[in-house]
C-alpha cells in the first residue's frame, strides 16, 4: 500500500493551492535577493506556512552583499561603430563591477577549459556560450566560464545565450565579499550570434559599458515545521528569490510553491511523521547560497537527517533526484516511484550550484529535486521571459505527490541516511568533474583537506 494515502493523492491532483500562491509570488515583479522585492515573498511565504498551521513559523534576517541594476552596453568597429543597448540585448550579470572596458572581443565557443587555453585574452574581452556540449560530460557554469576569462586576464566578459528566442540571460558573477572581478553582461543568442558572425571575419574591437551600484543589502529565510518534537528533522527546502529582470516563475517560485504545497499535504498526515519535517525557503541562492550557507552556520549538522531541495522543477512534471552519493535517499524514492506507478530518475550526481549544496558539501545527506526538461541549460530561466504563461499546473501536481511521498519516507524511524565525511564529499566532486571549476572560481570547499 502507498505510504502516502488516497485521499492525499486525490486531493493533490486536484489542488490549485500551489499555483493561487505562485500567482501571488510573480506578481510581486521583482525578487531580487537584498531587495524589497524579496522582503515582500518572505512575508508572504511566512503568511502561508501561518495558514497551514505549520509550528514555530520565523523569518531570520542576515547580510549578503547587494546589487542594484543599471544600464549596459556593449559597441563594436564592423564597417562602423554599431551600439547594443536594448534590454531585450544586452544587460549586466549581477554582482558585476561597474566599468568600461576596451579591447578586441573574442568568442571562446562553449567555454570549456581547454577553450579559454587556446585563446590569448590579456586586455581582451571575452565571449562565451551558455551552452555545453554533451560530449563534455557535465556542466559548465556560467561563473566557471566567467572565472576563467579574469583568470585569463581578460578585461570584460561577454555571456551569450544559446536559447533563440529567450533574450539576454542574467545570473550572479559576484563572490562571497562583493563584486566580481571583471564587468560582465549577458547577451540574447540573437545578438551573440551576429558578434560570432563579426569575430569570424578578423579582430573586432569593441567597448563595454556597464553601471550598477554594489552595497550591502539584508536577506531572509523562511520556515516552519510539521511532526513531533525529535531531535533529528527531514528537511524540505527551496529559494524564494528570483532575478530582478523577470517574475521567476520556475526558478525558483515552483520550488518555493511546492514547499509549501507539501507541508499542507502532509498536515493532513501528521500523526504519520515519525520524525519532524522542516519546510524551508532560503533567501539569497541566485547570488552565492547565502541563506543556506547560513542556515548551515548557524544550526548543529547533526540536527538534519535529510535535505531534500526543489530547484529547477518547472520543466515539466518528471521528477529528477541527485544524491550526491547518499544513496538511502535515492532509495526511498525509488520506492514512491514503485508504489505509485510514476516515473523518478533518480541520480547519485554532484551537483553543486543550488541550495543543497552548503548541507552536501559538509557530507550532510542532501538531494537536489528538478524536473526533466531534455535540453541543455536553463530554457527560459534567468531571462526576462521566466513568466508565469511558461508552466502549467497540472506539472506542479504530479510533482506534488512524489515529492510529498519521499518526504513521508524519509521522516520513517526506521529510515536510516548516512552522512558522509568532507573527504568522501570530496572525492565524490573530483570523480563528477566540478573540482576544476570551483578551484578557478574560488569556491573549492575542502582546500583544507588538500593542504592536509
């Protein structure tokens, strides 16, 4: 028999709570972590968590370094000067410098580490894809190629997106401390490929322009639990926040929605939790994981049995699990996929760009949850046409029950999930590829182990 009970199901696949939520999110405009924005979602997620009933509902507040958007331009010598200012082009990756570097601009092609080596950027401008070929074997992420092009001694970087028809794309090229090294703007693929067309016929030189204001800025996270009071928790988690140029439906409105869905389901089951579920959506991710690295500083690892985090889930209604090597989590969904009849690719990848991250990092079991979407990058995630018309309810159902399913597992007394030491977490990053971009990025977390 389903652990989780008919009723739930039925009441599920019938529910409009998530989306009546994630309506009231994208209709706030702008999420942009450190901003207004994104004060008024933590309000209102705090609100629902109130509704549902859910214990010791809070928002805690903490610093990050904020960043506020100006304009952007890029100009290049084709036959004549020819200026790109238009949103719908060009605009600034957030935690961008300001300033106004000059120099030829060169396409390094998917950004791979063997393409940066190939290319002399000193005083340059580089320009990378956003896409990665499959033959690579993982993903490159955008501040990978951005830290290879500073580290190469480029002056400015250009982000073009490989998606027609999806417009510049935005996502953090800022540190820990405040800005990036270099300015940086993404560019729509329409564009790119004209640049592309440009580069190609002999050295084009070019200026970029880019005005923001970098300052420190306040962000939240959100939470509440469900269960009795034990001294281990499963956790459910999400980021309320989103780029300031879009509504941010997918990433990450679903994610916060089915948070919040999950705990009204699981209200009504309870008396079944063995084990206390904390629902929680982190301030901050687009720009560096603040509030999960926070909430990990801030709170005993032991106290977490499990992470299960909702990023990237608007794709469509397959769900994805990545493990990161913690196997027992893969485990019990594989069993909701077994008694309820849907589909679950379930992954033991690394995956180190989402909120999961800081828990996994520090060999806390920790799972990434998303969808399938069956393309190379992010669709119409980090653009301006992240709205509300691109999803559908009906996937948010059929997310619902498996996530819910899992969740009720995990919280099992009798579930076991083994952590696993920072050298296992380590040797699992090298052996999945991501070692070579977090070291050029400067985000390697077990520097401490290599000088050991």
């Amino acid at each position: 028999m389903p652990a989780l009970p008919s009723r739930v199901v039925g009441d599920a696949y019938t529910s409009s709570y998530h989306w009546d939520l994630l309506s009231d999110l994208v209709d706030i405009d702008d999420r942009m972590a450190g901003g207004t924005g994104e004060a008024a979602a933590a309000e209102r997620l705090g609100e629902a968590f109130e509704s549902l009933g859910l214990d010791g509902v809070g928002i805690d507040e903490f610093g990050i370094p904020g960043w506020w958007r100006g304009g952007s331009s890029l100009t290049v010598e084709f036959g004549r000067p020819r200026t790109f200012d238009a949103d719908y082009r060009i605009i600034g990756l957030p935690g961008t410098p300001a300033g106004e570097p000059e120099g030829e601009l060169v396409d390094v092609g998917y950004g791979r580490p063997a393409d940066f080596e190939a290319a002399d950027l000193e005083g340059r401008i580089a320009m990378a894809s956003s896409m990665t070929p499959d033959d690579h074997g993982r993903w490159i992420h955008r501040t990978e190629k951005y830290h290879f092009a500073a580290n190469a001694g480029a002056a400015g970087f250009v982000f073009r997106n490989h998606v027609e028809g999806c417009l510049p794309p935005t996502g953090s090229v800022g540190g820990e401390d405040g800005p990036g090294p270099i300015p940086a703007v993404g560019v729509s693929k329409e564009l790119g490929d004209r640049l592309v067309r440009y580069a190609a016929e002999g050295p084009l030189e070019a200026s970029l322009s880019v005005d923001c204001r970098n300052e420190p800025a306040t962000s939240r996270n959100v939470e509440g639990t469900l269960g009795p009071d034990t001294d281990e928790e499963v956790l459910l988690t999400a980021h309320l926040d989103a780029h300031d140029i879009a509504e941010g439906a997918n990433d990450n409105g679903v994610g916060s929605v089915l948070v919040a869905e999950v705990a009204r389901l699981l209200a009504d089951v309870e008396e079944d939790l063995d084990t206390r579920v904390r629902f929680l959506v982190f301030g901050a991710e687009e720009v560096g994981l603040f509030g999960a690295y926070h909430w990990v500083e801030t709170h005993p690892h032991e106290q977490v049995k499990a992470v299960v985090n909702v990023d990237g889930a608007g794709y469509s209604r397959n769900l994805d699990v990545y493990t990161h090597r913690f196997g027992e989590i893969g485990g019990a969904f594989e069993e909701v996929a077994d008694e309820h009849g849907v589909p679950i690719d379930v992954s033991d990848g690394v995956r180190p760009h989402s909120d999961h991250w800081p828990f996994a990092q520090e060999g806390i079991p920790a799972a990434q949850a998303r969808s399938s979407s069956g393309e190379s990058g992010r669709g119409w995630g980090h653009t301006h046409a992240d709205t509300l018309d691109k999803l559908d309810r009906r996937d948010l159902r059929e997310l619902a029950v498996p996530l819910a399913a899992g969740i009720l597992k995990l919280a099992e007394a009798d579930r076991h999930v083994e952590s696993r030491s920072r050298e296992a977490m380590r040797d699992a990053t090298v052996e999945d590829g991501h070692d070579v971009g977090m070291r050029n990025v400067g985000s390697w977390p077990f520097a401490d182990l290599d000088d050991a």
